[in-house]
C-alpha cells in the first residue's frame, strides 16, 4: 500500500529533482512535491501547503542552504530538513548539523536516502503527538487555574517535596500573604500552626503513596497571626503513571466551628440546668420523704390502738394516700438521684435465695385479693451467695411484680429466678393486657405509659421502669420486655453478680428424701413443675397425678408393689374432690397411717400454719412455694430427716431480748422508729452520732446498731456489733421486715 508523502524540494536543478521524485516513488511513496530555489519561494510553499520533509541542495546560485534551514526553523521547527547533495567537506557538514539538519545525504546513493527519510518522519510523528499532548495538558491546566480563580475556596497545587507551585487568589485573601511570595516556593507544612504539621506531613505522604485520607482538619496560621480553621481534600497529582504532587482545596469551616461552639455551649448549659433540676428534685423529695414517714408511721401505730370502725377507716384511708405518695415522691428521687449522677450501688455479700423469697413475700396478699396465683421458681443452679447491691435488686424485682399484678386481671404471676455460670436470670411473667406492639420501643422511657388511660386507671408517673432500666445499666445488666396483647408480658432481667465462695451451686435440702416417693396432685402445671423440681433436687422420686380422683389409686398401686408414696402434696383448689374427705380417705389408704400430707393452700402465709377443720394434714404451705417454706413443712413430715434442723423459736427469735441503738436521723423520725421497734418488744436508746454510739457500747453491748442514711458508715465501721444501715424510705414495713431478717440470722447462727 503506498504511503502519502509531502515533499518541499529546494533545488536549482531540474534533473536532480526529477530524480529525486522517481527514487522516492520507486521506495513505494504517493508523493506530491514542489521544487523552489529562493527564499520567496520557499516561504510562500511553506505558507501555500503542509510539508512532511524538506530535501535541500547544498549549494544554490541565489539560494543558500543555511538561510533555507533558518527560515524552516522560523516557520516550522518541527519539519524535518535533510540535504541531498554533492560531495561536502566534513567542517561543511558538521557546520550544517549543528544548524539544525537531521541528515546529510550524498546524491547518487540513494540507499541511504529513504530509511533517513523513514526515521525523520517517525521522529516527527512522536515529536507532533507530544506536542499535541503538552499542548492539550496546558489547556487542561489553564482551565483548571481559570476556574481555581472563581471559587470561593483555597485551591493549591504541591510538588513532591510539598513546595506550593500555584494557589488561586482566594489563599491571598484568606491568610493575608501575596500571591507571588506563596508560589515562589514555600513548603505548605509551614503555612499552618505547629501543632498540625507533623500530622500535615504524614497525611501528605500518605497520599503521594495513594493511601487515600479523606478529608482532615487543621488550622491556618495567617500572616496578621490570625488562625483559621479548614477542612482539608486531597488528592495525588499523577504523571506518566507516577504521583509528582498534590493537589487539593481547603474550605474555611470557620462558620461551622461558631456554630458548633455555640451548640456545645447551649448543650452544656441544658445539661447544667437539667443537673441542677435533677439536684433540686433530689433535695425537695427528701424534705417532703421524711415527713411523709412520720405520717404513715404514725397512721400505722394509731390503727394499733382502740378506734372506732369509722375512725380505723380514715386512718387506713390517710395510711394508703400516704404510701401512695410516698411512692411518687421515691420514684421521682431515684430519677433524680440517676439524672444527677448521685446514685451510687452498693457491692456487699448478700443471700441471694432470701433476697429473692424475702421480696416476693409481700405480694401474696396483694395476689390473692385479685384472685391470682404468684409462682416462684428458684432454680436448683442458683449460687446462694453473691456480691451485689440488694436494695436495688429488690427495688427491680417489686417494681416488675407490682406492674404484673397491677395489670393482670386473671391468671397467674410468675417469678422465674435462673443463672448460668455468669449471669444472674430473672424474669416476671404475667397473663394480663399485654402491650401493644408500636409502645414496645417507648416502654422504658420516663414519664411513659402503654396507654394514656392507664394513669387514670392505675395511677403512677410512668417512671418505674425508666428507673429500672437505668439501675440494670447501671449495674452492667440488660433489660427487656416480650408482650402480645391478649396474652400477656414477659419482664427479664440479666445481671453478673460475682459469687463470695467456690462454694458452687445451692445446697441440696438436708433431708431424709433420697429415693422416696412424693406424689403430687396439683392443677396448675406450672406450680407442679416447680414443687417437682424442688423435690428432685432432694433426692426424691416424684409422681404427678392430673386430678385429684387418681390420687388413691396411685398410692394403693404403690403400696402393693411394695414401694409406698411417703408423701403427697395436694392443691387446695382441686376442682373434682371434696377436700375434707378426700383427706380421711388418704389416711385409711394403704400405708395411709405413715403418709405426709401437705396442702397447698392460697390463702395461707407459712409452712406451720394450723390447718383449721382439715384433719389429717400435717403441714400447710401458702403460695407462692417458697423453697424455706417447703423444706420446713416436709421437716414437719420427715422427724428423722438429717440436715438443716428446722427454724427454731428459742431466745435467738425473740425480740424482747434484742438491744437496739438507733444512731443518727432527726429526732422525730427516730422518736418514730423507736415506737415501731418498742411495739415489737425491742429495748431501744436513740444517739445521734457514731461517737455517742462507741460510748454507749463501751457501756453495755448490743444485738443491733441501726445507722440512719445521712449517717457516714465508713466511720461505723469499728462499731463492736452487728450493723444494719437503714435504706430510705424508713418505713414500719420495713423497719419489721429488717427485725425479722435480723432474728432469722440469730436463728440459723444459734442453731
């Protein structure tokens, strides 16, 4: 295929021209040519046509070759000129060469002719495509200035070793430096605050490395000593592949960081307002706390006395408004005391099976008033002591138990207390409203409610269960809730409670139990799992009977296989037997005269309780199932059981014998609880400081030291005597049941 050649020929002589073209064409070129001899010829072709090579006689009558060299050079550099000649001398072609020749050719040897043409025109070629590239890369570069100088932003461009190459005008404007003294190169480091450029010189290397940076923040330093802060985006500048610079912008973010400034200001001053509300609330509750408990201590000691029907009822009626809003007032303390980070958890060792028993207890009655059944189950995994705050538990637990009830109008409760080798499990189960799924996510809001109506039906302030769930966060615990409407709640609660011993796991009940029989007849299935549970852990093998109606035959088929029942645990409520035949029945059973009966009953509070009109059962055990409970009323069926001996009620469990020193707390509130405590037969003396405390122990010893919360226990703790720190509110339901924990404790270490 013939290639297209342009050729411009400087020659005097027609012949050689003509040869030229022939030897050219005859190398395979589509030749188009032009022959001039003076320098007005020569320029007019050069302006006429494009040329791709100009060949050139040496030696011109009118014409020279070095004028002809630098009128191509003027006009177009980039044409490559070679000169076919005669003979010339070495100086002649050395001279031509430095001129700016790319070759010489001698006429006659065209051999050499054309692959010097060849190479010229490639040389050419690549020169032309760089040429066309740099120029195109300048108006690239022209356009970016251009636009550079319209933005209201600092645009700059860094070579390798971080020297500004250009900034638009904007940098001048912006830090106060001129324009030429910033591009005659400065290093950009040195352009911000010291603190900033170790950092500046990281990211910029990270960046020629193609690390990308995102966009960072630093501060200008500006040459009246102004700063100014600015977000900083980078990017390499990239050439031939390889990274030869940076070039980015800096936006002024001065703007951004006043208005972010004023919005830490005004969060900084809502959360000291809020504080200072949260301390408020905290300090005005406790003034109105204590003399809430004078009101209802002295309500409680007035129903003790000789009143009418009609006077016992307003009292009673002054006594709940004043627990009700003694509640309120607890509630809206603890928020506060949360809100204001003043609530601090105690970490003490506590028994984790009393706590559990000692705070469920209460509800019983609250339960059976609404005609519902409370179950506890503890399970047989659960360790006994545990470090932990347990007036927090408790305050947890009987919020959750109140709402269960509060909000179930049939049905069961039940307390589902669980671990695992970490965590503590506990859960509140009830069959009540449910709550709607869209409040789900609100329900441990403050001041919030399932439904509006329900502070009218129920009463509260909606922030019982913002106060749990911020005390299970505060003790590392998480909380949540399952709910259908229709169906009923579900409240659990996990918490890591470290254990004080390595003592494991619950103890197994020390009784005679191992391998006997225990037939149960309970309708509930829930109670009957648990009772089962109980019993298993105890050795024994437990049978359950649906309904009542198959209870004889199981005992009579045990009897005549030679393996008699030796207990029965039968519900009160079984629908299909009369009760009190039902027991003389059991008695003329086979083996009837050795059997242990005891009865589950819903109205009855204790294992000892006489079972009034019933005859034939030896122990009666109120609900829920308490595992204490349990194992004193099976002690009560099982005389030759080996273990734990039963609960005694020896001196250790009288209160008459107790000396008590009520240390601390204003003189009315301990006037208050020296009656409730006098009521119970203690022998009281109220001192007000730990120091009248030491005096009068060195004095006379003492069962029990109760310190009032304002009192500094830290500086009680040398006091020669068990203590007991009153925890608010001091209430008679508490004052009582601290008694009672207390002669519990005298009990166990007595026996």
């Amino acid at each position: 295929m013939e290639r297209q050649l342009r050729v411009l020929m400087v020659e005097d002589n027609e012949d050689d021209a003509v040869l030229l073209a022939a030897e050219l064409r005859r190398a395979g070129f589509d030749l188009t040519t032009e022959r001039v001899e003076t320098s007005e010829a020569m320029a007019a072709a050069l302006k006429r046509a494009e040329w791709d090579v100009v060949l050139a006689d040496y030696s011109l009558p009118r014409f020279g070759v070095r004028q002809a060299l630098a009128l191509l050079k003027r006009k177009h550099p980039d044409i490559p000129f070679i000169i076919v000649s005669g003979t010339m001398s070495e100086e002649a072609v050395v001279e031509v060469m430095k001129a700016g020749a790319q070759d010489v050719i001698t006429k006659g040897r065209w051999a050499r002719l054309i692959p010097a043409i060849e190479r010229e025109l490639r040389e050419a070629a690549v020169h032309e495509e760089k040429r066309r590239a740099t120029q195109a890369l300048r108006e690239k570069e022209d356009r970016f200035r251009e636009l550079a100088e319209l933005l209201p932003e600092v645009v700059f461009e860094l070579d390798r070793y971080g020297q500004i190459r250009f900034v638009n005008r904007q940098a001048a404007r912006l830090t106060g430096y001129p324009r030429e003294r910033v591009e005659s190169g400065v290093n950009a480091v040195d352009m911000f605050i010291p603190e900033d450029r170790e950092r500046i010189q990281r990211n910029l290397l990270c960046i020629m490395q193609g690390i990308p940076t995102g966009s960072r923040e630093y501060t200008l330093q500006c040459r009246d000593g102004r700063t100014i802060p600015v977000l900083a985006r980078s990017s390499p500048i990239i050439r031939d592949g390889q990274p030869v610079g940076v070039r980015g912008i800096l936006f002024d973010i001065s703007d951004r960081k006043h208005r972010e400034e004023e919005l830490r200001q005004a969060k900084d001053a809502a959360e000291d307002s809020n504080r200072a509300k949260s301390e408020f609330l905290a300090n005005m509750s406790h003034e109105i706390r204590t003399p809430m408990n004078a009101v209802i201590g002295l309500s409680g000691l007035l129903l003790n006395t000789d009143l009418t029907a009609e006077q016992a009822s307003f009292v009673k009626m002054i006594e709940d408004s004043g627990e009700a809003l003694l509640s309120i007032i607890n509630d809206i303390l603890d928020f506060s005391r949360i809100e204001a980070g003043q609530l601090e958890l105690e970490q003490v060792a506590l028994d984790l099976i009393d706590l559990v028993e000692e705070t469920v207890a209460p509800f019983t009655v609250q339960a059976r008033e609404k005609h519902l059944e409370l179950i506890l189950r503890l399970a047989p995994t659960l360790p006994r002591r545990v470090v932990g705050d347990p007036g927090r538990i408790r305050q947890v637990m009987t919020n959750l138990i109140n709402n269960a009830i509060k909000f179930t109008q049939k049905g069961y409760i039940f307390i589902d207390v669980d671990a695992d080798p970490m965590r503590l499990l506990i859960s509140v189960s009830d069959t009540g409203e449910g709550i709607p799924a869209e409040k789900l996510p609100q329900i441990f809001d403050k001041f919030t409610q399932a439904d509006a109506s329900t502070t009218r039906r129920y009463g509260g302030t909606g922030l019982g269960l913002a106060i749990c769930h911020q005390l299970i966060r505060m003790m590392d615990g998480t909380i949540r809730v399952w709910s259908r409407e229709g169906i009923g709640s579900t409240f659990s609660f996990d918490l890591q409670l470290p254990r004080v011993t390595r003592e494991g796991v619950r103890a197994e009940p020390g009784l005679a139990l191992r391998d006997s029989r225990v037939l149960l007849a309970i309708e509930n299935e829930i109670t009957a799992g648990i009772v089962a549970e109980l019993l298993e852990t105890s050795g024994a093998r437990v049978v359950t009977a649906p309904a009542g109606r198959e209870v004889l035959p199981e005992l009579r088929g045990g009897a005549a296989a030679g393996d008699p029942y030796r207990i029965v645990v039968l519900d009160s409520g079984l629908s299909d037997v009369e009760l009190p035949g039902f027991i003389q029945s059991l008695r003329e059973a086979p083996e009837g005269d050795r059997l242990g009966v005891i009865l589950l009953a819903a109205d009855r509070g204790g294992p000892a309780e006489e079972p009034d009109g019933l005859a034939g059962v030896d122990a009666v055990l109120g609900r829920p199932i308490m595992p204490s409970r349990l194992r004193t009323a099976l002690a009560l069926d099982v005389p030759e059981a080996e273990g734990e001996p039963a609960e005694t009620t020896d001196a250790a469990a009288d209160p008459s014998r107790l000396r008590v020193l009520l240390v601390g707390g204003r003189p009315f509130d301990r006037r208050v609880r020296t009656l409730v405590l006098e009521r119970r037969g203690c022998r009281i003396e109220q001192l007000e400081s730990i120091a009248e405390a030491k005096a009068a122990l060195d004095r006379e010893a003492a069962d029990l030291v109760l310190l009032d919360d304002a009192v500094d226990d830290s500086a009680a703790a040398e006091l020669p005597a068990p203590k007991e720190l009153l925890p608010p509110p001091v209430t008679i339901a508490s004052l009582r049941d601290l008694l009672d924990r207390h002669l519990r404790g005298r009990m166990r270490g007595a026996a």
